[in-house]
C-alpha cells in the first residue's frame, strides 16, 4: 500500500492518502519536468482534540513529482 501526502481540502491539514491509481507521465513545461497525477483515498485524521475529520474522499493528486513543498507535499 503506497501512501503519500495532501492536503485535505475540509481543513486545510497535511494528511496521509493511500494511492489508487497513476495516470500516465505528463511533461511540466514550465519546470521542464515530468509530474504523474492519480486517484488518492485520503485517511480518516485529526483536527484537534478528539476531533476527527470526516473528508476520506477520492481526489485526483500528483503522485510523483521531483518538488515537494516545505512540508514534503508534491508539487
């Protein structure tokens, strides 16, 4: 089981998402890189004390990319 991090769009948080699916291999002109996409299932996480945020939906996210943020996202 491949698990990378995202952002949760419901609060904002780095969470943990498990792989689903890659996309092929798109180039980045910009940057000149290339970055893959694919369908992530995001983790059940906190969002404070003994409060859980309920957002474990798909959502397309990079799954490999040579930049990640500073706190280790990929961008």
């Amino acid at each position: 089981m491949n698990e990378i991090f995202v952002y949760c769009k419901t609060c904002n948080k780095k969470v943990k998402a498990v792989i689903l699916t890659k996309h092929n291999k798109e180039r980045d002109e910009s940057t000149g890189s290339y970055k893959r996409y694919g369908m992530v299932r995001i983790l059940q996480h906190n969002i404070g004390f003994r409060k859980n945020c309920d957002n474990t939906s798909q959502i397309k996210a990079l799954v490999e990319s040579d930049f990640t943020d500073d706190n280790g996202v990929m961008i």
